[in-house]
C-alpha cells in the first residue's frame, strides 16, 4: 500500500508546492503527487513564507484551499494507516504477534520479531544517513546541504529526530514498565542488554540536547557549526551498532537466506 | 622410495569389485529429487528475482567475476532446465548426462553471489558431479530398463562414502571449540528462539539442553558414518541420523539441508539396501568379471578426495580464529557453527579531486546481501572494490577506501573486525589472508553486557 510517501514524503519540494499555488484550477488530493502533499505539504503551506503565517493564509484563499484539502487527505492517508494496524481491519499486528500461530507473512515469530528490531535499526540508519548524513555533506561530500533538512520551514528538525528518539528507546527499553519493550525479553533470555543500549541512547539524546543548546536550527547548524553535528551523528553510530550487533546477535535476529534455508 | 606394485594392484582389484549398483541408484533418485524440489522452491518463493535478478550488485567469485545471471526470462529458463535435469537424474534418463546439466546449473547458480553460499547447496553440486562421473544409471533407473541393470565397482561407493565421510567428520572435527563444547553455542541461541513451545519450551531454553545437543552433534557428525558402514551399528546409526536431521529440520531454519544429508547418508547403507524394501527389484545375477581400475582412474579418485581432506584443512594456513576471521570457512563443513551479526561504515576518500565521504547504507545490496557482508571479511573488501571502482569511474584518484566493521560472535558483545585504517581497496581479493582481519579481543564495546 506504500502509504509512507504520501503521508510524510521528505524532503520538501517547495517547487511542487508551488506550482499547485500558482496554477488555477481545483484542488484535489487525487491529483496531487506525493511531493505536493503529507507533512511537507502541510508545512510548507504553514510556515514557508515564514512571517505571520495566519495573516498570509487570511491574504491567499487558495493556500488556505489548498492548505484544507492536503489536511484533509493527510487525515484520511493516516486513518488508513491505522486500520492496516487494527486488529478489525488490516490487522498487521495479529501479523506480527501471531506469526507462526496461524498463516501471516512472517512465518514464525521470531522472524516476526526480527523485523520489528531489523527496522529500530533501519530507523536509527535512516536518522543517520538521511536526516544528518545528507544535509552535514558527509554522505555526498559536495558540502553541507541544510534545505536537505527534515522540517526545515517549522525548524522541528531536532524536536523530529528527538521524537523518532523517543520511538527507539520505547521499542528497545519499554515505557517504564517492567516487562514491557525488548529489554524485558532480553532479560527474560538471560541477555541483559540494557545497561548497553541505555548507555548508547543516553549518548545519543545527551548529543541531540549539545546540539539544541547551540541554539541553533540543524538547517543552520550544519552549515556553521557542523562538530556537534558531527558528534550526534557518531552517538547514532554507537546506538546503531548496539541494536543491529548486540541485540540482533544476542537474539540470533539475523535475515538469513530466506525464512528457510541457512546452515 | 619404491612402491609395490602388487599391493597397488590389489588396490585397484579390490576397488574394482563389483557390487551392487542399488544403493547407488537410490542416492540419484534422492539428489534428483532434493534437486527439483529445490528448483520449485526457488521459483515458488520469487528468489530468482530476489537473489538474482533485482540485485544490481553481486559479489562475485574471486576467477568467477564472469558468472554473471542471464537477463529476465532466461534465469527462469534456467531454472527449468535444471529442475528437468534433476527430473531426469530423479528417473535415471541418461543419467549421467542429467547428473552434469544439472550439477552444472545448480554451481551456476551459487556462483552467482557468495551471499547464497550454502554447505549443502555445495554438497548437492558435488554428488551431482560425482553422480556425472560414475555409473549413476546402473540400476533403478529408465537407463537401466533399456540397458539391463548392472553392477558396479566397489570403488565407487569408496568415493561416494569417502565424500559423505569428509562432510560428517569434518563438521564434527570443526565443533571441538569452546563455544560449541563448554558453553552450547550457538545452539543456545538458537534453542532460545523456540522457549514458548508448549511442554518443550521451557527444556529447550535451558543451557543444559543447548549442552547436551552440543555434544550430542559433535558426536553424531564424528561417528556418524563408521557406525552407518559397520553392519552391526548401522540400524541404529541410522535410526539415529534420521532422528538427528528431522530434529535439526524442526528446530531450526536450515531448508532443504536435513533433507540433502538423509540423501547423502544412504550410500553409507549396504549397496543392496534398497532391493529389501522393493520386492521384486532383484539385481543383476551375472556379474561382470573385475577388471582392475586403470591408474588415471585411481590417481583421479584418490586426488578428488584428497582434495576434499585439503579444502576444510586450508583455514590452518591462516591466521586466527577461523569461525572469526573466516578465512578457510567455506567448503570447508563449518556447519552451524556461528551466529553473527555485523554492521558496517564504509569510509571512501579520494585524493584528486579532494572529496571524502561516509557510506552509511548500501542500497543497492538486499538484505541478505547486507547481512552476509556485514560479518564476512572478504565480500566488506568485495564491497569496497566496488566502492572505490565506481569512483574511478567517475573520475575520481587516489580512492581509499575504509571500513568501520563491527561483529558480534555467539552472542558476544560486538568486537571490531577490521582495521578502521586499512584501505580495503587496495586489499588482495585472492587468497591471501587479509591483514586488516584484528583478533577478536581488539576491540570490544565498553559497557557491560553480561550478568544482570
């Protein structure tokens, strides 16, 4: 269903965005490509001019319109979103927690389970190479690349990669209850991970807090403060390595083959 | 020093006996059936695309960069011929010609990209080969309506037997380590998985049966084929195998594996096994006079399976822990030996124009692709060859290339696998041993894992 690229398709692309402005006829979700709406869409529409964003909207009815109809179709991406995981509907997470109990594309849960820590470390990758890697110039080595930021009109990059933070430590180490997040597997396994991945994500949100305090955007950091920068990236290293390493081989998560053949 | 020529006569005698083609033939039908079932699968379950035709990146055989897979429709063609050859090995037509095309495509297809290497996708290729080479058709088979059953010399089971002898022995030579004998790995973390099973569950999770499989693995691998070769142990060794390959195909993700062995392990039967459980299949009751073996075929068997003892030996030529740098690794047995995980950076530099840059993903590897290169010495410098090659071609000097590789090994914390400073572009892709490999204890993460 790929409803990824047409909920936050990033980076923006104003140029998309724009022409929709500029053109004349009506606006519908139908019509417009993943670039010209979602989040980025949203805001771009929001906070692109930068300014009093309300009074631009109140002096252009069809950035309003336009503002109405992407929201629109973000709400309706979103709840799409949320039957393919409901158990009434889509039921993905039966998929994931039902694997190998009855037939779900995961044939046993362990590889059910190997894809939800496969993808924290895919995440952490993503942070890594797509969120940092491209707007410091260190993935492209053409110099820095700040419009290459996520929310870049907002200046929620740091709050974003903060959040997605949030979203690891919670997978990896539960909401504070006891048995909750892979922590509590691990130690149930005799694995006791914790004290690594706590110490890695506690690096990595103790750099993301260096870089805040820059007072800085990550737009405007990268360009003329890039050591922090720098250093949050390699935080995320370490945190990568002890997910995709540590954990995976102390669970014996690793892709193999296939589902089926390995020796 | 002199040799005796009668005693090498005797040799070739001997070998030249005849026996029973039987057991022989039961273990064509069984590879031609693994063979085919082997080639649906992999049509079934789209891995003709996935591991061969959507990778834009392989990582080719050091003397085989030339194996490259055919376009579209032609791996599919392929595939069929192969499942048609092993069809045809299956039912004994031309028997040994069906044995060659279908060893031959089968290699093909593994030599396509060392991330599909598999010990028992090696093992299928080699019975194939030595299924080409012997009167594999001899009995049980349409060649052999047409033909009459014959028998065949001795030496040929020698061969055959002597092959299945290496796989078992050497896999078993190869647990007696530490891991595998005092602390059960990586059994442990692999029983682990299954710790919610009903009633087994909670036996399964416990360090004494990753222990007691341990051992009982070792054994079974060390013994398994004098006790199958002596009559008097063989039921029970047989019995044995069969309990041990349909556990390991229940317990763990290993395919067609249990299913290649069981087929390997019937040579090891009486040549007439067979006939006991197919009335009325009464071999061939005229023997042929035996005619000693001539001496290129003595030279040539005898090589082959010095060949066999040589390849898994070669990992002592190497420095360090095999199961760690894995040099020497493959075709060498090493089954189920290692669990790991890894992670790569790749660090490309170039001198002229100035650029440097960090490789933090590789999309143009699929998972499994990743996940073989990310512990695997030889396919990270694979990999930074092509790095640094795709920057010459852009017109790029002076490329190095580095690698932060980290592993983790049985379980263990990750260690550092490669020298951060060694650039892995200029590293031989031959059989040289790699000097950037560090010893496991280099490098180890720095906050405690272990105890609770």
């Amino acid at each position: 269903m790929r409803l990824g690229p047409k909920i936050d398709y990033w980076p923006a692309r104003p140029v998309a965005i724009d022409a929709v402005l500029a053109a004349d006829g009506p606006i519908t979700a139908g019509a417009l490509g993943a670039p010209a709406k979602g989040f980025s869409a949203v805001e771009y529409l929001l906070w692109g001019r930068g300014g009093d964003t309300v009074a631009a909207l109140a002096a252009e009815p069809r950035r309003c319109e336009y503002l109405g109809v992407v929201i629109a179709d973000l709400g309706a991406q979103v709840r799409a979103l949320a039957a393919v995981w409901d158990p009434t509907g889509g039921d993905f997470l039966g998929e994931l927690t039902e694997a190998g109990e009855r037939p779900t594309r995961y044939p046993t849960l362990q590889a059910a389970f190997g894809e939800v820590v496969n993808r924290v470390g895919y995440l952490i990758e993503n942070i890594r190479t797509n969120k940092l890697g491209k707007p410091l110039g260190v993935v492209s080595g053409g110099g820095p690349q700040p419009d290459g930021v996520e929310s870049p009109f907002s200046g929620r990059s740091l709050a974003d990669l903060r959040a997605n933070l949030v979203g690891v430590r919670r997978v990896l180490l539960g909401d504070g209850a006891e048995e909750l997040g892979l922590d509590g597997y691990l130690r149930r396994r005799g694995r006791y991970l914790a004290p690594l991945v706590t110490a890695r994500l506690d690096a990595a949100e103790a750099a993301l807090d260096a870089l805040g305090a820059t007072g800085l955007t990550l737009a405007q950091a990268v360009q003329t403060e890039p050591a922090p920068v720098q250093a949050l990236l390699d935080r995320l290293g370490e945190l990568q390595r002890a997910v995709q390493v540590d954990v995976i081989g102390a669970l014996a998560l690793t892709v193999g083959f296939n589902d089926a053949d390995a020796d | 020093m002199a040799t005796d020529p009668r005693g090498a006569g005797r040799v070739s005698t001997w070998l030249a006996a005849p026996v029973d083609g039987a057991g022989l033939g039961a273990l064509r039908v069984f590879v031609g059936l693994v063979g085919l079932w082997q080639s649906v699968r992999f049509v079934a379950r789209g891995w003709v695309e996935t591991q061969w035709l959507e990778p834009s990146f392989h990582f080719t055989w050091a003397g085989f960069d030339w194996v490259r897979p055919l376009p579209g429709g032609w791996m599919f063609a392929l595939v069929a011929l192969q499942g048609l050859a092993a069809l045809s090995l299956a039912l004994g037509y031309r028997s040994r010609l069906s044995a060659a095309v279908f060893g031959a495509l089968f290699t093909y297809g593994d030599l396509i990209d060392k991330a599909l290497y598999l010990n028992h996708h090696y093992l299928l290729s080699l019975l194939a080969l030595l299924l080409a080479v012997t009167p594999s058709g001899a009995a049980f088979s349409l060649d052999a309506r047409r033909r009459g059953e014959r028998l065949v010399g001795r030496g040929v089971y020698v061969l055959l037997r002597a092959q299945v002898a290496c796989v078992y022995v050497f896999a078993g030579l190869a647990k007696l380590n530490a891991d595998w004998l005092l602390h059960g790995e990586p059994l442990r973390l692999w029983l682990q998985v299954h710790h919610d099973l009903p009633v087994v569950g909670s036996l399964l999770d416990t360090q004494a049966a990753a222990l007691l499989m341990s051992w009982a693995g070792m054994l079974h691998d060390l013994f398994i084929v004098p006790l199958l070769l002596w009559p008097r142990t063989r039921r029970v060794a047989l019995l044995a195998a069969i309990c041990f390959h349909t556990a390991i195909w229940l317990l763990f993700p290993i395919g067609v594996f249990s299913l290649v062995m069981l087929a390997a392990i019937t040579i090891c039967l009486a040549p007439s096994w067979p006939r006991r459980w197919l009335r009325g299949a009464a071999g061939p009751r005229a023997p042929l006079p035996a005619t000693p073996l001539g001496r290129t075929v003595l030279t040539l068997g005898a090589a082959w399976i010095a060949l066999q003892v040589v390849l898994p030996l070669r990992h002592l030529a190497y420095p360090g822990e095999v199961n760690w740098t894995e040099e020497g690794f493959r075709f060498a047995w090493r089954v189920m030996l290692v669990e790991k995980a890894g992670h790569v950076d790749f660090t490309v530099e170039a001198a002229s124009p100035p650029a440097r840059v960090r490789v933090m993903d590789t999309p143009d590897l699929t998972p499994l692709q990743r996940t073989m290169m990310a512990t695997q010495p030889d396919m990270i410098v694979d990999y930074a060859h092509h790095l640094a090659a795709t920057w010459r071609e852009r017109g790029y000097t002076g490329v190095r290339v580095t690698a932060d590789a980290w592993v983790s090994l049985n379980g263990r914390p990750a260690r550092r696998l490669l020298d951060p400073q060694a650039d892995l572009a200029a590293a031989s892709r031959g059989l040289a041993s790699n000097a950037a490999i560090l010893p496991p204890d280099a490098n180890v993460n720095d906050v405690h894992t272990s105890g609770q």
